[in-house]
C-alpha cells in the first residue's frame, strides 16, 4: 500500500508541475497533495499499530493462558508426587 501511495504521489506531483497554472496555484496543488499523502500515510500506520497492538495481545493471551494451564499441571504432577512419598 506505501508504494500504491509513493507513486500516486510521484503521479500527481509530476502532473502538478507540468500543468499551466500560476506558481501560486501550482504550490496550493502540491501542498493539497502533500497533506493528502501525508494524512493516507497516518491513517495507514494507525490501522498497522492498530493491527499489530491487536496481534500482540491475542498472542499475550494465548501465552497467560497456556502457562496457567502448565502451571496446573505441574502443580497437579507435584501433589501426586506428593503424595506417592507420603505413601510409600
């Protein structure tokens, strides 16, 4: 998607500057250009943050939980092994 945007930019810089416009009309086109990329270049960071904060706690999640449960176990192995002393 940065590329897609890179070269939609490149595209319509290079067109900015080779149209027969005043330079003050051309610079209001490039600056409008350059807040448009700017403000798609934001937008595609929140959504990957938001994606990788999404990922990073599923997989925090996944991790809590699979140590609780091997803790479980092991808490569960040590009261048999326990118990099999206290017996014998």
């Amino acid at each position: 998607m940065f590329k897609l945007l890179q070269a939609a930019l490149i595209g319509i810089g290079i067109g900015i500057l080779i149209a027969p416009d005043k330079g003050s009309a051309t610079r209001r086109k490039i600056l409008n250009a350059v807040s448009d990329y700017k403000d798609d270049a934001q937008d595609y960071l929140e959504d990957t943050y938001d994606t990788v904060k999404s990922k990073a706690e599923d997989v925090a999640h996944n991790v809590k939980t699979k140590a609780k449960k091997m803790a479980g176990k092991a808490n569960s192995k040590a009261d048999d092994l326990i118990q099999d002393v206290e017996n014998n």
